[in-house]
C-alpha cells in the first residue's frame, strides 16, 4: 500500500482556508465543507476527517437536492432509477456527488476549488463537470458552484448544500442530542410545502403558525424536516436564513436569485449518536422530487452552463 494513500484521512485531503475572522476546512471527498469558524467559534456541527459524515453534513448535493420518490425520475422521453438510498422511505435522497473525491484545481491561503465529472452511470448518463469554489474574505465565505454540460444530450440539474448550522451550545460537542430551543431563526419564505409521510410533496400553503418563519421565532417547541418557498428577496435578488445563538452569535446563510426554496431539519428523533448539535438549513434550486415533477428543474443544454452562489457570514448582536 502507497505510504501516502495510508496516510490520507478517509475524507481525503484537508483544505484549510483562512481570512480575519474565518476559518474553513473542506475535504477532498464530495468538496464537503466539514468545519467553519468566527472567531474560534464553530459556525456548522462538523465531525472527523476519518469518520463517516454523519447526516450530510456540510455536503454538496448534485446533480439534486432531497428526495427523488422511489428513486425513479423520465427525461426526454427514457426512465431512470436512482439507487434507494433512504430505505425507511424509498427514495432516493440528496445526489450523489458527496461519495467521490473531487480534484483539486487551486488552492491559495482564502479559497479552494474542486471539480468533479460526473460519472458515467446508467441512472445519470449526463456528461457534466461540476465546479466548486470556496472563498473566504473579512465578510465571510461565498460558495460558487457551477455546471457545465460538456455531452451531446441535455441534462437535467439541480443543487443544494447542506450545512448543520451550529447551535452555539458550549461543550455540546457535535454528536449530544442538544435542544436548538435557545436559537431563533429566520427563513426568507412565505409558502410551506406540505408533503406525505415519505416528505415527497403534495402541494403548498401559505406559511402560517408554527410554520411562518419571516420573523425569526424561537425554535423552542418547533421540530422541522420542511421547504418552503415564495421567498422574499432583496433588490440583488438574494434571500438570506438568520440563525440567532444563545452566545450571542448571528449567523446569516445567503443564497442569490437561482435559489428557489428553503430546508430546514431541526434533527427531532434522530438517534443521539449522531444527531449534529444545530439545525440543517439547505437552500436549494428546488424541493424535493424535482426530477419527477419537473419544478424548478434545470435543464442543461450541451455546451451550456449554470452557476449559483451561496454564502456565510456572522457577526455578534
């Protein structure tokens, strides 16, 4: 075995970013972003080098984001079927692209930038090259992604992260099944997606009670594995989440005009082992199923490219 390849966290390489404030590490495998941090502070629950990522934490979910119902999608007239990889459920969930190593294009002391093609497999024969760059500046860290279709068919696309947004608990610790009661949070959005018991949708409603986030509610008593969408932007046509901690920490997760919906999982019942301590919040260029319904989708023609941009920052209220 190459001393080397031993070596290397099961992760892959470590990239290690920094800016004023802000650190950041992303891994070799999935360009995952596995640690953020403002001023020694950790910003997302993040977990091991050598350890299996928990509940998609951090990860780059491509070519789509959530669920696919039965893992079965049809485009251009063939049908495709993804393998299940939620099996309580039977769906498949999240994409793929958090399972390779991504290549390493440029590596400077503030940014990173990893790319990734697709592979060719019989449930996504779309030749694409995926871009992912990391840039961290004295206002935080933008995240650029983009995809090129480099085949001679179109391709359908769509794109998410998932980041557990640290709930600020001291000496939680990543993997103690804490309380997010204390953090109070903000989602841009006036629509809630309903969905069955598989979380596949079933339609929209307006965003009320315990579902209407615009003003940045306690979390106390609230459990969430919920889109929404109607999203309210601002004049560049960015929307922004707002997660508020107990330790005084603002964290502002934005994404531009190509994102169209918002996740939230506030983790509820989920075993103590892993459950990350904080709140995953996903923008997304659509919910769940787009393969399916066709919502939001993107569709990528050969030679074509598509570009989003998401971003951290935080400050202290």
């Amino acid at each position: 075995m190459n001393e080397a390849s031993a070596g290397t966290p099961r992760t892959g390489q470590q990239f290690a970013i920094s800016c004023g404030d802000y650190q950041a590490v992303v891994t070799e495998q999935g360009a995952i972003l596995r640690a953020l941090r403002y001023q020694g502070k950790d910003l997302i629950a993040t977990f091991g080098e050598d350890e299996p990522v928990p509940c998609s934490n951090g990860c780059v979910l491509v070519p789509f984001p959530n669920r696919v119902e039965d893992g079965e999608y049809t485009f251009d007239g063939k049908t495709y079927r993804l393998p299940i990889d939620e099996h309580e459920r039977h769906n498949a969930i999240h994409g793929y692209g958090y399972r390779y190593y991504w290549h390493l294009e440029r590596l400077t002391e503030t940014s990173v930038t990893l790319s990734w093609r697709t592979p060719s497999l019989a449930y996504y024969p779309f030749d694409l090259v995926v871009g992912a760059t990391y840039t961290l500046n004295e206002d935080g860290l933008t995240m650029t992604v983009s995809a090129r279709n480099q085949g001679d068919r179109r391709a359908p696309w769509a794109f998410g992260i998932h980041p557990w947004l640290a709930n600020g608990r001291e000496g939680s610790g990543d993997r103690i099944q804490d309380d997010n009661g204390e953090c109070s949070l903000l989602i841009p959005c006036r629509t809630h997606v309903t969905v069955d018991d598989r979380l596949i949708p079933t339609g929209e409603e307006p965003a009320q009670g315990d579902y209407d986030l615009t003003g940045g509610p306690s979390l106390k008593g609230r459990a969430f594995d919920d889109a929404w969408t109607g999203i309210e932007r601002d004049s560049q046509g960015r929307s922004s989440a707002v997660l508020t901690r107990p330790d005084g920490i603002r964290m502002t997760l934005w994404g531009d005009r190509t994102i169209n919906a918002w996740q939230v999982c506030t983790g509820t019942g989920f075993d103590a082992s892993f459950r990350p301590a904080g709140v995953a919040v996903e923008p997304m260029t659509a919910y769940a199923n787009a393969f399916r319904t066709g919502k939001d989708l993107i569709i990528l023609e050969p030679g074509e490219e598509y570009e989003t941009q998401v971003g951290y920052r935080a400050d202290r209220v």
